[in-house]
C-alpha cells in the first residue's frame, strides 16, 4: 500500500499550495492534509479488515455445508469482533484539537500518528494469512487445526485491538514517542 501522505501533497489545489505560503496558516494547511492522510488510510485499514471478515464468514459457510458446527460459535464471535474493529478503526480519533484545546497536538505528533497507524497494516496482513490457512485445515477436514488457527485469529484480534487503542493515548501525549 503506498504512503497516502504523498497522494495528499500531491493533489493539494491551487488555494492549499497558497496556504502553504501565508505565515501562521501554513502549519495549519500541514496538520489538515496530515489529518486527511490519516483518515484515509485508516479507511483502508478498515476495508481491509472488512475483506478479513468476509474470508472468516466464508469459512463459516464452508463449515455450514459440511456439517461441521462444532467452530460456529467461535467464528461467530470473532466475526462480531472484526466488525466491531472495523468500526473502531474507521471512526477513530483524528488527532484534532479545536481552536483552544486541552491538549495541543503537534505536527510531530501526527506524524506519528500516521506511522502507527501505517504499522496496523502488518497486523491485517497477519490476519489475511490466518484466513488462508484456516481456509486449508477446514478444507483438510484437520479439526485440531481449526481449533488452533481460531485461536491465533483470537490471539491476532486482541492483539490489533490492543495496539489501537494505545494510538489514541500516544496522540494524547501520555506516552512518548
């Protein structure tokens, strides 16, 4: 996935790359198209938890026509919980602070909010392969192995959505980066 920040600088509008130029509102016109960046690649992080969720509905239905309902619960709840992180991720703090806020934060700071939130890719990239392999051991009939690749997409899930929530607190400033 290529860096979305670069995109935003480049489709900056004649009025952008004027403010870019005005003293005071430059930084302003840099935190906005930073914001923008942010906004659109955790809208691709979302999508692309969507496609994870979808390919874990799939291996439902696959375990569905071959009477296999043993995992169903499990499936299901782990379907629940990848749409819940799909809206979590969608909808997240954008790190914006009004025109007097508690807590100010900086271009730095979005920077590298952006950079955690670049990171969270590798972690659906990890989910994509659990969903291929549980696609195998179902396909394998192998019932220990189903067993064992919902519990590494348990263990992925909770990982994400532990890391994600710790953006919101390092955009806040509690920790440092």
């Amino acid at each position: 996935m290529p860096d979305i920040r670069k995109r935003v600088e480049e489709d900056r509008g004649l009025l952008k790359r004027i403010q870019l130029h005005i003293p005071g509102f430059a930084g302003y016109r840099r935190k906005e198209d930073l914001r923008a960046s942010d906004n659109l690649l955790r809208v691709q992080l979302s999508k692309r938890l969507g496609e994870v969720r979808d390919g874990l509905e799939e291996c439902r239905r696959v375990l569905v026509a071959e009477y296999d309902t043993d995992e169903l619960e499990d499936i299901g709840g782990l379907i629940n919980k990848l749409q819940t992180l799909e809206g979590k991720v969608r909808h997240a703090e954008q790190g914006y602070t009004g025109i007097s806020p508690a807590v100010r934060i900086e271009e730095a700071t979005l920077e590298h909010l952006y950079e955690y939130d670049w990171a969270m890719i590798d972690y659906v990239i990890t989910l994509e392969k659990c969903i291929t392999d549980l696609r195998s051991v179902i396909d394998g009939r192998n019932e220990a192995g189903i067993k064992a690749q919902l519990g590494a997409i348990r263990a992925r899930l909770a990982d994400f959505d532990r890391s994600f929530d710790e953006r919101i607190e390092r955009s806040a400033g509690i920790f440092n980066f």
